[in-house]
C-alpha cells in the first residue's frame, strides 16, 4: 500500500478586473472540504468533491482521476480545477479511498442444457461475469452428479473478495 502526505488547502486566487472606469476584484474561494474520504465504488458517480463560492459568472468545474494502490479497490487522486469567464482559478485534491461492497454480475446463461455423454463436459460455454471495478472477475465451477444430470455451480469472485453464483444443469443422454 502507499502512503501518501497531503495538505488541507484552501486556494484563493484573483484577477482584477476592469469595468465601468471601476476596478474590483472576484475571485474563486474553494470551500473547507475533506481532503481525504472513503467511497464505496457504486457511489463514485455522484459524488460531488469541494464547492466554490465567489467567481464573475458560473464556475465551471473538472476534475482527472489518477489511481494509486492501496486497498483492494484502490486510491483515486482526484485533481479538481475551477475556472470562470473572467479566467480566475483554483484548485484541490482529494485522496479517495474506494470500497467495493458489490459481488460482481453473471451475463444470463441457459440454465439447462442436454451433452451426449460426460466426456462433453469440458465443451460447455463458460458464463461471463463483470465487475464494477472493470476488472475480470475470476471464475470457477464445481459439479455435483444427481442420477443423470450434473449441477454445475459457477462463482465468480473480485479483487475485493465479493463473489457471486449461478447454477446451471447439465443433462447427459
């Protein structure tokens, strides 16, 4: 896992701007916020990182992920920058830690199919599962045998540890 320093900032910049014969100045003022939080991955999305106040028009506001370690799910540097029309700035960073809570999800499969004998067993589709991390979940099987049909019961597990199962029967002739 690495271990990352931070600072808690609150960047203020401004421009002077020039109207009317009249100097004044607006600047953007990044709101107290926590620099370091955890998140559990399916919230991400709506997740919103610092307010601002101040600027002369609508505050535009981005922000570019960089993924570090730590964690099963991993750390998210969040870089979030601010700008206006008048060209005022600021930025902030927020370290968040993802959770992942969520066991990944099985692509329908049929659940009953018919092999001619138990030597076509290795010849049956392999069920596709996803993640919400993104990543191949890994896939295994067991068979139980119950007079002529097999159980097959496919389980997928994340990088976190979440596993899900789907269970097929499998008919021999």
């Amino acid at each position: 896992m690495r271990v990352f320093a931070f600072m808690k900032k609150t960047w203020v910049i401004a421009l002077l701007c020039f109207a009317s014969g009249r100097s004044h100045s607006q600047s953007i003022v990044v709101a107290k916020y926590e620099p370091e939080v955890t998140i559990n991955m399916d919230d991400l999305d709506g997740f919103l990182g610092p307010m601002t106040t101040g600027g002369c028009s609508v505050i535009q506001k981005a922000f570019l992920d960089e993924k570090a370690s730590g964690g099963c799910a991993g750390v998210l540097i969040r870089t979030y920058s601010f700008s206006d029309a008048c060209g005022n700035h600021a930025t902030a960073t927020v370290f968040i830690h993802l959770k992942d809570s969520t066991p990944p999800r099985f692509d329908p499969i049929s659940p009953e199919l018919t092999v001619s004998s138990q030597t076509d067993l290795p010849n049956v589709a392999v069920p596709t599962a996803t993640d919400n991390s993104g990543t191949q979940p890994e896939l295994h099987y067991s068979d139980k045998l119950e007079k002529d049909i097999v159980i097959r019961t496919w389980t997928a597990t994340d990088d976190c540890g979440n596993s899900s199962e789907i269970v097929q029967k499998i008919k021999l002739r």
